[in-house]
C-alpha cells in the first residue's frame, strides 16, 4: 500500500513543496525513513509512532517506508513530522474520508499528539500556493499568521487526532478567513508631537524619510538622540499590504512574530546593541536565520553608538545599504534576505559623551572627537546623506509647552514628497532620491540660476568633494520635493549643505 502527501521545506526565505512517499508492505515490522539528514530520523520515527499510537490510530506492525523526495533538498527540522503520519495512516487505510491529494501538511507533533507551532509557516504557505496546493493544514498557533497568504485554504489543527475526526467526518476544520490588514493596529510608541524643541533635528529626519536617506545624529548623554530616532518610523509611509507580507515573512521565519501573530502592519524599527555579533547583525546559522538587517526591512536599522560597533560588523553593512538585499553564505548554503533599510546612526562627540568645550552651541572640533569619530570608516559615512547635531536642550524648550507637528502630519508631506519622486523615477525602475545613481545625479538633480551660482560658490569655498557634491544634490532634490518645486531653488540647495559632516571634512 502506498500514499502521498505533502509538506515543504524552506532555506531562508525559499523553499519547496516535499512529496512525503509512504510504503507499507508485508515482511517484518520495519521503520525506514530516508531522505532527512541521519540525526533527525531517529526522532521523527519515535515522534510520529508515538503520535499516532496516542490519538486512538494504529501504528502498523509491518514494513514501513517513508521517502522524502527530492533527497538532495536540506530538511531542517521537525517540521515534516504531520505529513508523515498523515502519509502513514492514509497508507494503513485509516483515513477513509481523505481528499486532499493537493494540500500541505506542516507542523511538528508531541508525542501526545499534538500540534506544535513552527517558525516560517507563512512562507512556507506562500511556497506552497504557488506551486499549485488548494489547501494547507497548520499548527493552530500559526493559523492567523497563514491565513495572510490568499489563494490557498488554510486549516488551523490541533492534534492528530482532530485532524483524523475532521477526515472521519465526527467534526469539522474549517478553513480560516483570510487575515485582513487593519491599519488601526499601526501604532508607534513614540510620536514627534512628544518630543520638545530640536526641530531642526526633527526637520532633519523629515527630510531623510522624504528621501531615504540615512542619518547620523551627534550630540552629548541625554539630549534626545535615541527619542528621536524610535520616533522616526511613524513619519514613513505606510506599508503597503505587499511590503507588510515580506516584512511578516522574515519575522515569521526568524520566529520572531508576536503573540497575536498576525500580519506585522508597523514599520520595523531594530536597535541592535553594539556588542552584536557579525552573524546576528547579517544573518546565518546552522538554518539560515534573518540578522537584524533583513529584521529592519523595510523600516530603521538604528545603531546607537555608532563608534562603539566593531569594525568588521559595520564593513558587513556596505554591501547591503547599497543592494538592498544581504547574501548569507556557509558551507551547507547560500542564500539571500531581504534588507532594504534606512540606517540612523548615534553618537556623542566624543568618548567622554561630551563635547570638550561642553557649551550647546560650539561645533564640536576638538581633536579626541576627531578620533573619536575617524573609528568609523569613510565608506560607512559616506553612505550617510544627513548628519545633524543634537545639542542639549535649554531649560525654556525642555519646561515650556510642546508645541510640534504630530507625526501623523509630517508623515503625511513624506508620502507626498515620495509620491513625486517615484513619478520621477518609475522609468529607472527606482523610488526615493537615495537611490539615484551617479550617472542619474545630474540628469535628475538640475538647479535652478541662482542656486548654480551658490553651488559653484560654496563647492571651492567648502572644498566639497565629488562624492560630497552628488550627496548633497540628492538631499537638494529631497528637499525641493517637500517643497513641491520641480527645480532646485536657492534655499533648497542652502539647506542641503547644512547637513554635511561638520568634523573633519568628507574626502
Ligand atoms: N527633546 C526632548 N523632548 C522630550 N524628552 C526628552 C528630550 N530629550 C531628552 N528627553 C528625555 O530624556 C530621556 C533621554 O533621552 P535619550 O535617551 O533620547 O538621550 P540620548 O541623546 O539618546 O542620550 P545618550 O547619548 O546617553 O544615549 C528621554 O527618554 C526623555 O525622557
Ligand atoms: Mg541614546
């Protein structure tokens, strides 16, 4: 007697439908299993005899084979333990009621039986729909999560035993409503309507979201730096439902979804502390698991403390801030994570946490924060377009009314300002200005006379460089896209070169 059924298994974010194969003959009372790597044989084979024994099926006492094909895909995990005794009681003739030729069955059992939750559920849904399955039969826990994916019926099950009374017909699983996105659940715990005074830096950060650009903010122990930075995701556009998913998937496999465990409607915002390590900040593992970089997809990768992350860690940041996507790769695979984030970055000015001056409103210039500030390296700065100083805050600013636009109102001219520049852009196949190439820079970024004029100007008078010219041509086009001109004006162009480094100067 034999049977198939289905299951999947995922390297990172890809992965394939598994035909489970079950073959029972006569001979003696043997179990087989192949196609997993050696150390999980042992365990699926007790799990499943176990489950089924204790939810009132027979184990059969005869030559058992179960194949998992295709042999040379890796499986990790017990995750293909209920399609093997579906496969197993569907080949014993036990599962009378049984049509499901085209579904998928995921999920590890207890020994009792039940249904365990398992990471990457969502993925593995997605996979399994778009290699034709109709129906998916999941751990419970997990059900709100796959029922994201449309297109395919998912089954919330508890124990192997529910699931053999729902083909005896004793009961009924019905498959679950597709999750809705409610835009209602986006919520920020920091708004910028909380935070006093600094609006030059809040004007700082509306400009970095209008355009992507990534942000060093510099400034002494307590001045606001890591507020506004948790405060930046809610004055980015909203996720689309698309983007909500791919964020969901990540998280989904990292196993790393919260409780409720529906779709992830906010904008990631990730602060790894400086002692990470290279493989939790890029990702890796025995199974490839997301890094903080492809968890901030999508939202705010924050460093705080910018000097303090080891070298190697902040080197494993340029490829992906200039891609988009980070490669993972070891010896048993290769795969790549999504990671387009917008990176804010924190520091003081120097070790000590202050300026040596220690006065607000002197530019910090002494030589230990020129050290202190060369520990990072010139390609890591050079991918920042906004540098901003946080000064500590006076007595009137910190004790008077909070007067500032709510988040909700500057996330609205963000999404403006990026409207206009994915119109411009569509045909580059690109969306924000931090993603203009040099050959598109000047193309894209023309100045209006007078602002030319300024530009020649202050290019001999600053000793801008060629990669500081293009930086600050992009922020230039940001900020006229907040300002809704099609030309780079003037003060356009003025408040761009605000932003350059103030310390040594970029080269
Ligand atoms: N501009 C501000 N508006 C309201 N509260 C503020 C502001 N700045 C600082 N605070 C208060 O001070 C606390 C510390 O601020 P925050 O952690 O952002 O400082 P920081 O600049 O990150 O300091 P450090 O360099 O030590 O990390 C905040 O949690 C908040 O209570
Ligand atoms: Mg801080």
């Amino acid at each position: 007697m034999h049977a198939v059924v289905h299951s999947c298994s995922l390297t990172g974010l890809d992965g394939v439908v598994i035909d489970v194969e079950v073959d029972i003959s006569n001979g003696l009372p043997k179990h087989t299993v192949v196609g997993l790597p050696d150390t999980a044989v042992q365990e699926a084979r007790e799990r499943t005899k176990s489950a089924i024994r204790n939810s009132g099926a027979v184990f059969p006492d005869r030559r058992l084979t179960v194949n998992l094909a295709p042999a040379d895909i890796r499986k990790e995990g017990p995750i293909h333990d209920l399609s093997m005794a579906v496969g197993i009681l569907l080949a014993s003739g036990q599962l009378d009621g049984f049509t499901d030729g085209t579904a998928v069955f995921l999920g590890e059992l207890s020994l009792d039986g039940g249904v365990r939750h398992a990471d990457g559920v969502l993925p593995m849904v997605a996979l399994a729909r778009d290699a034709g399955m109709d129906k998916a039969f999941v751990p419970h826990a997990d059900g709100v999560e796959a029922a994201i994916v449309e297109g395919i019926q998912v089954y919330p099950v508890e124990s192997l035993q529910q699931l053999i009374a729902h083909y005896m017909g004793t009961i009924r699983i019905d498959p679950l409503p597709v999750t809705e996105m409610s835009s209602t659940d986006t919520k920020y715990p920091v708004d910028f309507a909380d935070i006093r005074g600094q609006d030059h830096v809040k004007r700082a950060l509306e400009v970095a979201a209008a355009g992507a650009h990534n942000v060093l903010m510099i400034g002494p122990p307590g001045s606001g730096k890591t507020l506004l930075a948790r405060a930046l995701p809610s004055i980015l556009p909203a996720m689309s439902l698309d983007e909500a998913i791919e964020v969901t998937k990540i998280y989904s496999v990292a196993g790393q979804l919260s409780d409720g465990r529906a779709l992830m409607s906010a904008r990631p915002f990730r602060s790894p502390h400086h002692t990470v390590t290279y493989a939790g900040l890029v990702g890796g593992g025995s199974t490839p698991r997301p890094g903080e970089i492809s968890l901030a997809h999508r939202g705010v990768l924050f460093l705080d403390e910018l000097p303090e992350f080891g070298r190697q860690s902040l080197e494993s940041l340029r490829q992906p801030l200039e891609d988009g996507v980070i490669t993972i790769t070891r010896a048993a695979y290769s795969v790549e994570m999504p990671a387009r984030v917008m990176m804010v970055a924190a520091m003081n000015p120097s070790p000590s946490g202050f300026a040596d001056t220690d006065a607000a409103d002197q530019r910090f210039s002494s030589r230990a924060a020129q050290r202190y500030r060369q520990r990072i390296s010139g390609p890591l700065l050079d991918r920042i377009d906004v540098h901003v100083d946080v000064p500590r805050l006076d007595y009137a600013s910190m004790a008077g009314p909070a007067v500032s636009d709510s988040s909700a109102d500057i996330q609205t001219r963000v999404a403006e300002a990026r409207e206009r520049q994915s119109m411009r852009l569509q045909s580059h196949d690109l969306h924000v200005n931090a993603e203009l190439t040099a050959r598109l820079v000047p193309r894209i970024c023309t100045l209006d006379e007078p602002a030319e004029t300024l530009l020649r100007q202050a290019h001999d008078r600053l000793g801008l460089s060629g990669r500081g010219h293009h930086r600050v041509l992009k922020l230039a086009r940001t900020i006229a896209d907040l300002a809704a001109s099609e030309s780079i004006q003037t003060q356009h162009l003025a408040e761009a070169l605000n932003y350059r480094p103030q310390l040594d100067d970029e080269g």
